[in-house]
C-alpha cells in the first residue's frame, strides 16, 4: 500500500513539473520573441536554462539528503534523456535543418569536452567535490556568455521575426504565468526528490537506477514538451538549441552545484558503465552535426531512440 503511495505521489510531482514547466517555458518563449532573439538562441538560452530547472531542483535536493547517486544519476540520465529520446523524437518527427552549425558544432563540442572532463577526473580523484564543482560552474559562465554573445550576433535573424503582444495585460499574464509555472516546478521537484527515494527503497532498486529512469525523464518532460510544441509550431531549432543548451547546463551548472553542497562519489559502475555510455549517445548527435550539410536524416533520429533505449534496458539489468 505504501508503494502505490508512493508511486502516486511521485507521479503528481511529474505532472506538477509538466504543467508547471509548460507555463514558464511558454512565458520565457513570449518573453525572447518579443525582444527578437533567434529561436535557436532562446532555446540554447533562455529555455534551457528555464527548463533545466526541474533537474537542478532534483539533483541538489538529492544532494542535501545525502543521495549523491541520484543526483548523478539525474543529471546525466537527463542528458541521455534529451539526446537519445527527445531529440531522436524530433528528428525522426521532422527531420530538422540544421540551422547554425557552427554555433552547433560548438555545443557538441562543448558536451563531448565536459563527459571527458568527467571520466579523466573519475578515474584520478574517483570524486566530483566543490574544486570541481567551481571548475564546472566556471564552464557553464562560460557557455553562458558565448550565447550572450551569439545573441547579439544574431538579433536580427529571420528566422524569428514574428511579432507578439506587448501590451500591459499580456505582460501581466506571462509573468503570472512564469511565477507560477516555477512554483509548481519546483514543488513537483520536491515530491519526486522524497518519493522517488523511497520508491528506490522500497524496490530494492539503487538510487542511480532511479536518477537515470523514471526521475531523469520526469525532469526533462519540460524538453519534451518544448520539443513537441516546436514541431507543432514548426520550429523545431528551438528545440534543437533547448536540447544542447539544456545537456551542457546539466553537466556543467547542474552538476556544479550537486558537488559544492555535496561531493559525490564515483564508482566503477558510474565511472565505467554510465558516464560512457551517455558519451556514446550524445557522440551519435554530435558527429550528426559534422557530417551532415543541411539537415538531420530520419535514420539518425532511429539510431538515437535505439542508443537510449538500449542503455536504459542495461542500466535495469547492471546495477
């Protein structure tokens, strides 16, 4: 009885997150389009940042409570999640042109650097504690400031010359809106952090497990509600730059973070089994942004749905 409890609760927390994320992401939206940022940038920016609040929430409140292998396995889970699962869905959805492949080829940079970052400091320290949590945080300032500067260079962009009401009642309403749509996420967060620790328990199931399944798709559901929202609307880039800001805000502010209030420890299994394979799947979207001249093939998008699924399945099975 317990369980199913907790498995309820757990799913009103997502369902919080979802609706909550929903609101603030289209306010965040309303708010870059009215100032003419390039879709791109707001979602390398602005909604990445915006929709990486639920992992944040997850990972330091896993932190707080000691739970150091959730707030990992989270952060990166949530990275394999945007990539190998949310992208792969809009890819194979619509088989996006890859508009601004230089700033692309950056970010992918930016992620395979960060996972190697990690793995060469797992294998000498075996511990990610506040040294490194100031080193990741001075990338994410990093990364932060190179789209301020992306922005400027590409304010006048076409691509977002669309207009929207700026009168003082919708200025209001967005900002209602966002206020609200935070509070629930953040109340969302909360209940997955408690449930979900105590569904892990109760399983038997280790926390890593938990973090990089069911509370690291419960985090990026707001990616795939912007994902799902840009194909309706037909701007499926602001889902891209959402997708590649999000992960390098995960493995760099995110993490950064967990480690300061916390230092988490890396065993083998992380070190050896998780790390890497998340470097696998977001190598298959990286070398997509290389090879490829104009936009992404569907067969690549298939080939990201079946790298995340196939280590979902072995993260079940090796524990």
């Amino acid at each position: 009885m317990n369980l199913l409890l907790y498995i309820l609760l757990f799913a009103f927390g997502l369902v919080l997150i979802i609706k909550g994320s929903d609101w603030f992401v289209d306010a965040t939206i309303w708010i870059a389009t009215a100032l003419h940022i390039p879709k791109f940038i707001i979602g390398a920016t602005l909604v990445s940042i915006c929709t990486t609040l639920p992992e944040l929430l997850v990972s330091t409140g896993a932190a707080i409570n000691n739970d150091t292998s959730m707030a990992l396995g989270n952060a990166i889970g949530s990275v394999g999640c945007n990539t190998g699962l949310i992208l792969g869905i809009v890819v194979v959805f619509s088989t996006p042109l890859l508009h601004y492949k230089s700033a692309l080829k950056i970010k992918s940079a930016f992620i395979s650097l960060a996972l190697v970052l990690y793995f060469l400091i797992g294998y000498f320290t075996g511990i990610f504690n506040y040294i490194t949590g100031i080193i990741f945080l001075l990338f994410a300032a990093g990364f932060i400031y190179y789209n301020y500067t992306e922005a400027k260079k590409y304010k006048l962009d076409i691509e977002n010359q669309e207009t929207v009401a700026t009168d003082k009642k919708t200025i209001i309403k967005n900002t209602v809106l966002f206020l609200i749509g935070l509070a629930l996420t953040i109340f969302g967060a909360n209940l997955m952090i408690i449930y979900g620790e105590k569904i892990a328990v109760s399983l038997n199931v280790p926390s890593i497990v938990i973090g990089v399944t069911m509370t690291a798709l419960g985090t990026s559901l707001p990616e795939l509600v912007t994902a799902i929202t840009s194909l309706r609307k037909k701007a499926a880039s602001l889902s891209i730059g959402n997708i590649f800001g999000a992960n390098i805000l995960n493995l760099t502010f995110v993490l950064g973070t967990t480690s300061i209030i916390k230092p988490v420890v890396l065993d083998n299994l992380k070190l050896y089994f998780h790390i890497p394979a998340i470097a696998v799947i977001t190598l298959i979207a990286s070398i997509s942004t290389f090879v490829f001249k104009k936009k992404y093939p569907r067969f690549m998008g298939i080939l990201l749905l079946l790298s995340y699924f196939i280590y979902i399945g072995l993260a079940a099975i090796i524990r």
